[in-house]
C-alpha cells in the first residue's frame, strides 16, 4: 500500500471456479491427439510453467466459447491457435 493505493485483490477469489474447471479439462480434452494445440502448448511453456501454459490455455478457450456463444459462430481452429 503506497499512498492509500491498494494493489491486488487482497485474497478474494475472481471468477467461477465450476468454470475454470469445465475449461481445464476442455483444455485437456482439446490437447488430447491434436498436434497442432500441442506445438501451441509448448509455445506458451516457453513463457511460462506447464500449469501456467495449461491454465492460460483454457483461459483462451473460455474468451473462444463466450465469443462463439455471443456472435453465434462455429469454432475456428486456425484463428484460435494464431494468437
């Protein structure tokens, strides 16, 4: 705390866990014989741990399935793994 600004959340957790979980074994599920999803796996671990890559992977598969949800499109395999 510098100058009555707080920074973090201070422990409260952020989002659904139920969700973050439906997306992780998606994510598991989605890496699962797709070599493709593979290499882009093993380009986020060059950034960051296995967990964090995982994790930001199924992130990504959230942010994909809201946006399918909401513009009513089907999914894109080479838009999602070039970002």
């Amino acid at each position: 705390m510098t100058a009555g600004k707080t920074y973090g959340t201070q422990g409260n957790k952020i989002g659904n866990a139920h969700l973050k979980w439906a997306f992780s074994e998606a994510a598991v599920l989605y890496l699962r014989g797709n070599e493709k999803a593979q290499r882009y796996l093993q380009k986020l671990q060059k950034r960051m741990s296995k967990a964090k890559a995982l994790s930001a992977l199924a992130h990504k598969l959230g942010r994909a399935a809201y946006f399918m949800l909401q513009q009513q499109k089907v999914f894109d395999e080479q838009r999602f793994l070039k970002g």
